[in-house]
C-alpha cells in the first residue's frame, strides 16, 4: 500500500515540477520578446523652427524633452520652436516600451538671426513684416561730411532736435519692411521727412519751415507711398558713391564691407532724397542706425551728396 501511495505521489511531484517547469521556460521565453528600446533622432533646422525625426524600436511611449524648460512632446517627429537664437540647445528623446526605457540626446544649435530676420520679423518661409521710424529719444541726431570717414562732423544734435525745428511729424511716419521684399511707407503726418534742395529741384511742395530749411531739411506734403517699392539687403558690400563734401567737387568715395539697403520703385529709408541707398551701421530687434546720404547744396552739384545723416530708429508700433 506504501508503495503503491509513494508511486502516486513521485508521479504527481514529477507533473508539478514538470508543469513548473513548462512555466518558467515560458516565462522566460516572454521576457526575451521584451527587448530594451533603441533609439536615435534627427534635427532639422530652419531659423528658429526644428523638425525632429526618430527612429526607434520597441517603443510604447515618446518623450521628448527641447531643453529650453517647454513643455515635453509625446508625439514620432514634433516640431519645436525656440524663443531664443544664437545659442545651443541638448535635446533628449527617452523611448519606453515593455523590456524598459532609453534615453538618447542631441546637440541642436539654433543660429543667430538673420539681417532680413532683425528688419522684417520674419523669413521668406514665415511671412512677417515690421514698422521702423526715427526715434525720437535717440542718443543724437548727427550731421557729418559725406567722405570715406564721414569727418569732419558738422553737428551733433539731441536725438529729438527735429521736433524743435518744426519737423516733429518726422517721428510718426514708419517705414514697413516685408519679409517678401517689399516696403510700405507710412505718411502718418501727412508728408515724409526731405532734403529741402531735392523738394525744390523737383518741385516737390513742402511745408514752410524756415529752421529746417536752412539746415537743408524739409517735410515734403503731401507725400504718397510709392506703389511697389522693394528693398535689398547688401552685406559685406563695398558701396561706391559719388559725393561732393565740398559741395562743388564730385569724387568716388568707397565705403568697404559695409551693410546697405538699397530700394527699387521709389523706395528708400528716412528721408526722401537723391540717393536713397544707405548704409546701415547696427542692427538689432529694436534699434537700427543708418547712414542718409543728403544733397543740401543748391544749384552747385545738384544731386550729389555732401553730407549725411546718422539716424536712429526704433520698431513702431
């Protein structure tokens, strides 16, 4: 009977730790299908914009942190734009699935903004445009010679000098770049801020400021933008002008890799003169200075340039 009970139980121990076994092998076979997730990711960048891209196995979930302190994407190829320029970023995109998670980073470099970025607030590919006029709290309004040096300097003005002559409108008329390449000229006073000899050698009517006059400035009213007006930004130019600093003998003068905007269909920045390309000498999100070629010389050298003008301007609103 002792036999017959321990043979029954050998044979039930054997189906249990056969039936265990079974298990455990299929356990372990299901852990292996569970693999650890590989990943890797691509950056592409345009201006501010990144397009991410990854290529990943075992995946169940996505997290991707910009490392700009955003807000962390769940989605295959997010795009992100970044607030801040000319700097790098570390990218991180942690992959989770069954067999665990992994975390892989990337460097991504957002460059610095472009001139056409800084004018217009915008790019060919994200249209945007931006408003610019003459600052009115401007460290100074400078009148200087219009040699190679730009010396002597003939004055150094406050910045808001203009309004004490009668050419306080000058301050509310704006300038509107395009990201496409155009320019709208606002004539918010009714006119736009002149040189008097160029009003007068073409019959422009202006308003009767006998100030500004003398200094060879005027407002020229009424004033219409010109339609189609269109802009280029030249950098690491060399510019060559004729000017008369003298205001009778006219020359070449070369002005070397410089920045200029030069305009098209009656286009042109600041002041309405002979000349409307100009030479910009700093530009920023909020500020840019530029230097205005004048021609304030009557009838001698008609035309030509003697003097220019340093202006500030600020974004309008």
């Amino acid at each position: 009977m002792n036999l017959i009970f321990k043979s029954l139980f050998m044979k039930k121990y054997f189906r249990l730790a056969s039936l265990f076994f079974v298990g455990l092998i299929i356990v372990v076979a299901c852990k292996k299908e569970y693999q650890l997730p590989t990943a890797s990711f691509t950056a592409k960048v345009d201006g501010s914009v990144v397009t991410f891209t990854a290529t990943v196995t075992n995946d169940s979930k996505y997290e991707w942190d910009f490392g700009d302190g955003s807000y962390i994407s769940t989605i295959h190829a997010p795009v992100h734009t970044y607030s801040e320029f000319g700097r790098d970023f570390t990218v991180s995109l942690t992959i989770k699935g069954p067999g665990g998670q992994t975390t892989v980073t990337n460097k991504v470099t957002i460059p610095p903004k472009t001139k056409l970025q800084l004018l217009t607030g915008g790019t060919a590919a994200a249209p945007a445009s931006r408003k610019w006029r003459v600052s009115a709290s401007a460290p100074s309004f400078v009148i200087a010679a219009a040699t190679a040096n730009f010396t002597p300097v003939v004055k150094t003005y406050p910045g808001g000098i203009l309004a004490a002559v009668g050419l306080g409108a000058v301050y509310g008329d704006s300038f509107e770049f395009s990201s496409d390449g155009t320019l709208t000229i606002h004539p918010n006073g009714g006119g736009i801020f002149a040189g008097y000899v160029y009003c007068l050698a073409h019959g422009i009517p202006t308003a009767n400021l006998p100030d500004a006059a003398g200094a060879g400035l005027a407002y020229a009213s009424p004033f219409t933008s010109p339609a189609g007006a269109t802009f280029q930004i030249n950098e690491g130019k060399n510019f060559t002008i004729s000017t008369a600093p003298d205001g009778s003998h006219v020359a070449d003068v070369t002005y070397p890799n410089v920045m200029t905007l030069s305009f098209t269909k009656g286009g042109f920045l600041g002041i309405l003169d002979s000349t409307s390309e100009c030479i910009v000498q700093s530009l920023t999100d909020s500020q840019m200075v530029a230097t205005l070629f004048v021609s304030t010389n009557y009838p001698t050298a008609i035309g030509v340039p003697n003097l220019v003008l340093v202006l500030y301007f600020e974004v309008a609103p």
